[in-house]
C-alpha cells in the first residue's frame, strides 16, 4: 500500500466523501483531533469506503485503516494552516459550483432529486446548506497544496539525477505512434435538410401551443440515450455540447423553447428545466442527420484525392489545416498525438497496421463522440517499447522527476505541520 497514493486520492477526492449516502446509524466517536478539528469514526469509515470502491482493494487489507487516518490527519494539518493563510480565499460561487457539481453527480449515480433526497433524508436546498462550511474548507485544503506545489520546480541538473540514481527500476516506456489525420463529414444534401426542418419546425410550433415535450421527445427524437427519459440531459457544464446547442441552451429562461437550432449532427429543439450557477438542465429532441450512401461514397472519393495529392509532393499538414472537419486537431496541422498504442482507438490502429511510417491510410470510417465521418491518418513514426533514456523520453523523465520532488517536499512539509500543530491519534 503506497502511502502516498493514499495522501493524493484523499486530497483531491476527499470533497466525494463529504456527500456520502446516509449509513445506518452506529455509534460514533473520535478517532482523531488535529488542533481543534475533531475526525470521526464516520468520517474514517467513509473513506475507507471510498477508497476501496474506487480503487477495488479489500477494506480489510492490512494496515489500511490506519493509513487512511494518518492520511486524513494530514488533511486536518493542511486545513489548519490554510485557515491561517490570509492569501487562502474561497467565494460563494466556488463552493456553490462544487457543491452543485457533486450533487448533480449523485443525481446522475442515483436516477432523480427524489431519490437523492431520499438517500439523505433531506431537501436539495438544505444538503447544501448543511454541507456548504464543510466543502468551503475542503476548497482551501486544496489550494493551499496546490499553492505549495506550483512553487515546486525541477531543474535539469536534479533531473539528471533522479535518473541515475533510479535509472534500474524506472518503468519501460510502452510501444507509442505518432499519428496525423484528416477527417471529414459526409455532407448532407440540402433538400434532406430543408425536409427534416420543416418537420422540426411544426414540432416546435406544437410545443409551444402547448404540446406535451417529454411525449414529443419518445415519440419524435432520434437520441436513443434520451429519447425514454422525455430527452432529459440532466445537469451539465459548458464544454459538453456542440458550441451552437451550447450558446442556445445557456442563453434560454427557464422553461423557454429554443428556436430550432442546427448542430454537425441534426437538428435540436430545446428547453431550459433548471439552471444552478454553472450548470444547466436542459432536455431535447434531435432530428438527426441522415445521410445516404452516395454522401459517404463522395467523402471517401474526396479523401482519396488528399491522399494522392500528397503522394504528389503536397504537404499533409497544410492539406489538414485546409480541409480537415476536426477543427481542433486541423489547427495542429492534422496531429493527434504521440500515445501509447493501447491509448488509441482499436479502429484506428487497425487502420495503420500494415503500413509504414510516413505512409497515409486508406480512408476509413470513424466515429467520435460529436460525430460521424472518414478519415485518412498519417503514421508519422512508430516507437517501439524501450528503456527510459534521458535522450529520448526527457519529459517523461522531467515530470517523475517532479512528481518524486513534490511527493518528499510534501512528506517534508507534513512532517514539520505535525511538530507545529497539536494532533492526536485514537484509534
């Protein structure tokens, strides 16, 4: 059991915990006091729990109680200094956004508000309210180590170092690609577009005489994740939609329609049921896009021509800058990444199999999670399984070697809170 795994997943999962479902009760008592911060028997127990359901270990194993509460103490230390810390603040809208965040993740394990609040015997209204000190403190916990931490810097020389001294039991560094594409999305014609608008647009004309939006929703939507649950979404952030449903749905009043709004996918009708700081709760209907096996065959045909222009001397990257549908990766000249094999899609690594590096796939289907299209991927170089060297993995190196250097100068900072701060173990 590594105790410093402990300390990382108490310190940036703790805020989980806060929110356990009610237990039966048992009786309680303290188990530890770091100043004037008592811990629990309940406390020690929930994260115990935690723990081992998310890292599939045995509560029972050996000397994990134990460790969990030297890892809580620690907490308590970290909290201790940061309630000192004058630079440490925390706002209403930070405590307020995570606590919405977690709240909506227990809505989304638990399947509604009711059952929620029926696992903790309480009103939404008054969960957060109960909770609201207890996660302000957790908020500082972190950004004090966080502080600490960002001030922690490597330099080449403790880099060098670090990998002569443990050079022997560093990890191998696995089979890595470094791969380029070009993606495009069939197009849909405009006549299958202006057909299936029409039909959105008469949905909407309903729904806003008063038509019954979660029956529309199963009958009409081509969602199948949503379609039965009326096209609830649940509670989401920005960052999770297409930027147009996105500018749509967090510029709507609550339990207004949207007008219908057109995405890579479909078309979308939306209405706002809910909105908590950040986050909002919207459902829909989608239209989706249908395309024909004439737009597929045009894209492939398309993909075909990039591919041998490049044969003919062009260059790949300014071809994907041009043409490319994935705007993000486009703007890189094509780049996906540089990855372990088992990181990439199966898919796409039967696609490169049986070429070489520097060759271009033939074009082939893929899906994402936004959308739906062909691709033609660039196998720029194949690294085989090997050694870590400074020569060829000096960032890889760079961030062990930092985490090492974060992991003692915690330890170390830990240790001189234990001799400056009273604490009490009772186990």
């Amino acid at each position: 059991m590594n105790k410093f795994s402990i300390k990382i997943f108490l310190l940036f999962n703790f805020l989980f915990t806060s929110l356990t479902i009610a237990q039966p009760e048992v009786a309680d008592r303290i188990v530890a006091v770091v100043g004037k911060e008592p811990i629990l028997l309940s406390d020690l127990n929930a994260q115990i729990e935690l723990y081992t359901f998310t890292n599939r270990v045995d509560a029972n194993t050996p000397g994990l109680k134990e460790q969990v509460l030297d890892a809580l103490i620690n907490e308590k230390l970290i909290l201790s200094k940061a309630l000192e810390d004058t630079n440490i603040t925390v706002t209403d809208d930070e405590v307020n956004n995570e606590l919405d965040a977690q709240i909506a993740q227990r809505i989304q394990q638990l399947g509604s508000e009711k059952r929620v609040e029926e696992a903790f015997g309480m009103p939404i209204a008054r969960l957060k309210r109960e909770y609201r000190d207890g996660m302000r403190k957790q908020i500082m916990t972190a950004k004090l180590w966080e502080m600490k931490k960002l001030n922690i810097t490597i330099s080449r020389r403790e880099v060098e170092e670090f990998y002569e001294q443990y050079k022997d039991s560093l990890p191998w560094v696995p089979e890595e690609v470094e791969l380029y594409h070009i993606f495009k999305v069939p197009k849909v014609s405009e006549s299958t577009k202006n057909s299936m608008k029409q039909q959105a647009d008469k949905i909407l004309d309903t729904l806003r005489a008063g038509g019954d939006f979660a029956d529309f929703a199963s009958r009409y939507s081509d969602d199948l994740g949503t379609k039965s649950a009326g096209g609830d979404l649940g509670f989401v952030r920005r960052g999770e939609f297409f930027a147009e449903f996105e500018e749509a749905v967090f510029s709507l009043q609550l339990d207004q329609f949207s007008d219908v709004i057109e995405t890579p996918i479909g078309f979308h009708i939306i209405q706002l049921i809910e909105r908590r700081g950040e986050q909002v709760h919207p459902r829909h209907i989608l239209f989706k896009f249908k395309r024909d096996a004439s737009e597929a065959d045009s894209t492939i045909a398309f993909l075909k021509e990039l591919k041998d222009s490049v044969k003919q001397g062009a260059i790949f990257s300014d071809i994907a800058k041009r043409h490319s549908d994935d705007k993000e990766s486009a703007s890189l000249g094509g780049y996906i990444g540089r990855l372990p094999v088992t990181q990439f899609d199966k898919s796409l690594l039967e696609a490169i199999k049986d070429i070489e590096e520097g060759e271009i796939s033939e074009p082939v289907e893929f899906v994402a999670e936004k959308s739906r299209g062909y691709q033609i991927i660039l196998l720029k170089k194949r690294i085989p399984e090997h050694a870590m060297s400074l020569t060829d993995d000096w960032t890889r190196l760079e961030q062990l070697a930092l985490s090492y250097k974060r992991n003692t100068e915690y330890q170390n900072w830990i240790g001189q809170l234990r001799s400056e701060i009273y604490w009490d173990a009772r186990l």
